[in-house]
C-alpha cells in the first residue's frame, strides 16, 4: 500500500522511520507533505521519501493518509482533502481530542478512520499506540495500520471513549518519565555524582524497572515491595514520596491532561 503523511514532524518522523526499519514500504511508496522546504528537504535526505508542499496530492496518492498534524490545523487540512476520491482509503488521525465523529462531520460523510495515539519514544522502536477505528474501516485495513503502527512499539486497540485516557497515561506521559529522571539526576548531582552519570544511570533505572512490569507480569506494587528491605534505604525514600504525596500528583498531573484533551 502507499501511505501518505500529511505533516512531517517529530511523530510523522518516529513513524516513518519505524515503518523502513521493518521494511513494510520502501521510501517510493512514501508521499509527505509539509509548508515548509526545510521540513520537506530534510524527510527527503533522511529517509527518502518523495515530499511535496500539497496536502490534496497526498491525499490523492495514497492508500492510507496519516494526519500528523496539529490538532488546531485539522480543519483547515480536511477542507482541503475532504474533496479527494476515498474510495478504498484510510484516513489515521494522531490528534488528541478530535474524535471520530467530529472528523466523519468535517469530511461531511463517513470517511474510514483510525484514530490513534502514539507517543515519542517510537523515535527508538519503543513506542505505544491506542487505537480504535470507525466501523468503515475494512478489517484489511485496520490489521495493515495495527502492523505500521507496531514497527515502532506496542499497539493496544481501545474503545474510542477512552482514547483521552490514552493522551494521558501514554501520549503525554513521556514528559512527566523525563521529569523524574531529571529529577533523579539532580537529586545524584547533589549528593557529588556526575551530571552525565547520575543521567545514565536514572534512566537505565527507569528502563530496567519498566521491562520488569511488562516483561514479568508482576503488579508493580509487588515489584516495590521487592526492592523496600525492612528498614532499609528504599523505604526511606518510598516514605517521603509518599509524605509529598508522589502518586496523588501524578494522578492529578494524569487527570488535567485528559481533561484538557477533551477540551480540544
């Protein structure tokens, strides 16, 4: 199939890269748009892909059309696309908070969508995407989507009203894992370790501790309980986590973004 991307950003970038490193399309069978000549020269130098600055001619080419576009952008796109042939197409929509409903009203009929969210560590191959798809997307279709979006990472189908929790607990959550290794970087720097080792090794700790949930299948408070020997260092630090509220800020950090998504 060729696929076309309308935007060619950071995720457009991570997806592309994800779908040549599994060799699911060569660049030929690649059309992206983009306004500016610099994003579209830089698409065509690193993953040689044909580029162009018009929205309605990716549309036109492609089998499956991704918007990766920001989501106050959509409206002015689809008004652009919205009058391409769709017969046999796939429209993937990456934006938070504009459902399925909302874009089937702007194309002014039902046009097949999947609606996903992926998120940024697709850049190395570890990425997590929600998705759910109208009832005109043919199964064909919607396995074909759940294989690109899987050469960059996971792929969990939900039901579309919990896509805004997607937004929250994996879309935006990469900026609040930065936070805390930042944070637990600093925290190593106070104590005299090096900035670029204390970085190193908050972040292999983060990494290592969630292959753990993932791959072993424990409940992430028995794996806790692993590491907190009785009156031991962890649990010192699990104390004052708990004293400054650690998990109720991140649920509150969590419910603001979904709440926020949908209101966009």
């Amino acid at each position: 199939m060729r696929i076309g991307f309308i935007g060619l950003g950071n995720m457009a970038s991570a997806m592309i890269a994800g779908i040549q490193r599994e060799h699911l399309v060569s660049g030929e069978e690649i059309l992206g748009s983009a306004k500016t000549q610099a994003t579209r020269e830089r698409a065509q130098r690193e993953f040689k892909v044909r580029t162009t600055r018009d929205n309605g001619e990716v549309a036109a080419g492609a089998d499956v059309v991704i918007l990766a576009v920001k989501p106050q952008f959509f409206e002015e796109v689809i008004a652009q696309i919205r009058g391409e042939d769709w017969e046999g197409k796939t429209l993937v929509s990456l934006a938070p908070g504009k459902t399925i409903g909302w874009i089937q009203e702007r194309f002014g009929f039902a046009v097949p969508v999947v609606r996903c969210m992926p998120n940024t560590p697709a850049l190395v191959g570890e990425g997590c995407s929600g998705v759910c798809a109208s009832p005109e997307v043919a199964e064909e279709s919607r396995t074909y989507v759940n294989r690109l979006l899987g050469s960059f990472g996971r792929v969990v189908e939900v039901e579309e009203h919990l896509m805004d929790a997607v937004v929250g607990v994996s879309g935006s959550s990469p900026a609040y894992v930065f936070l805390f290794i930042e944070a637990m970087a600093d925290g190593a720097v106070a104590c005299g370790m090096p900035r670029k080792t204390a970085y190193e090794m908050a972040a292999q700790a983060v990494l290592g501790s969630a292959r753990m949930v993932l791959e072993t299948g424990k409940h992430p408070g028995e794996l806790k309980d692993m590491v907190c020997s009785p009156g031991g260092t962890t649990i010192q630090a699990v104390k004052v986590l708990e004293e400054k509220n650690f998990r109720g800020t991140v649920m509150d950090a969590l419910t603001a973004c979904v709440e926020k998504s949908k209101n966009m």
